[in-house]
C-alpha cells in the first residue's frame, strides 16, 4: 500500500466529516483499523499516528483549524448550515463561528510536540469534499440550498450508525423542521 492510497482514505473520510471536520484522534480511531488491515507491517501505535499526521501534513486540501479552549453553544439552529461564498464554505458546523484557521503548519510537525492537539479540527476544503462526498455528478449549488447540503453532510457525518430524526439533537432540532418534512427530504 502506498502514500497515495493512504492519503486518499484520509480525504475520504475527512470528506464525510463534512465542514465541522474532526479531531486527529477521532480520525484515527477511524482509520486505525483499516491502515492496519491494509499493511499488518506498521509495528507500533506511535509509528501509525506519526505516519498519518505526515500524510495529513502534506495534502494542500486539508485545512488545520484550532478550537476556543471554551466553546460557546449556537444561538440558533440557523448557525449550523453555513454558507460563506466568499470563502467558499458550505455544510454543517457547530463550531464554525468559533474556529481560526491554522496557515502555518510548520507549526505543527511533530504530532508529539502539539500539547493542543483535541482543539485542532482538521477540514477537507470544499470543493474536494463536495467532489468525494457527491463523486464530481452534480453541482450542490444547484443541487442543494444551504440547508439541504448540511443536511446532507449531517447525514454522511454518521455513515453506518444512523442518525436521529428527532429528540435534543435530532435532524428534525438542529434544522427546526418537523419529522416529516425531515423524512421527506431523506427520502426524496
């Protein structure tokens, strides 16, 4: 298995983490199983960790972002799908607003020596994550409103564990629709 493999498992899954992105641990929780079944020769956890923090270091499309020691809760559900043309932002984030951009990763290139590191999200740019997410058919400008392709990441976000419709963080709550119209929207 090579770099390029590697590096695209990781867009991959970043992609379906849709622009609220997530946490290295979280992303190697995810991945750990698959790199290792992919090459059993990876010795220790620490050599993974660092091999993919190496790869993630190097892809141009993925964006370091650092959380607030503190965040604050969204004041409404309308600050959840986000669409921010001029930097050409689009999805759903709870920590959108809250966020800074990381320009220099230099910064950051030994993983050990990062005592931040559950603060750091980590964000596929838009038009590749649009691209892996929707595989390059359709245009989700479009395609989607702003709240339909939130909805969309929301849903890819969960993959295989489903996601609710209703309850405190329910489709329905976050997008202040009611069930039915949320079921409608999945469905169509």
């Amino acid at each position: 298995m090579n770099w390029n493999h590697f590096r695209d498992i990781l867009i991959d899954e970043l992609s379906v983490e849709g622009l609220d992105g997530c946490t290295f641990n979280h992303l190697y929780a995810i991945v750990k199983p698959l790199f290792l079944s992919i090459n059993n020769q990876i010795s220790t956890d620490i050599y993974l960790r660092s091999y993919i923090w190496k790869i993630l270091l190097s892809c141009s499309c993925i964006e370091f972002y650092e959380l607030p020691e503190k965040l604050h809760a969204t004041s409404s559900s309308n600050d959840l799908a986000i669409e921010n043309l001029e930097l050409n932002h689009r999805g759903y984030s709870s920590t959108y607003y809250q966020r800074k951009i990381i320009s220099n990763k230099s910064d950051y290139l030994i993983l050990d020596n990062i005592q931040n590191i559950d603060r750091i999200h980590l964000v596929v740019e838009q038009n590749v994550r649009e691209f892996r997410i929707i595989q390059g058919r359709y245009d989700t400008k479009q395609l989607f409103s702003k709240y339909e392709y939130a909805l969309l990441e929301c849903i890819c976000k969960t993959r295989s564990k489903g996601i609710p419709t209703s309850g405190n963080d329910g489709l329905s709550k976050i997008f202040n629709i009611n069930i039915l119209t949320s079921n409608h929207q999945i469905l169509s």
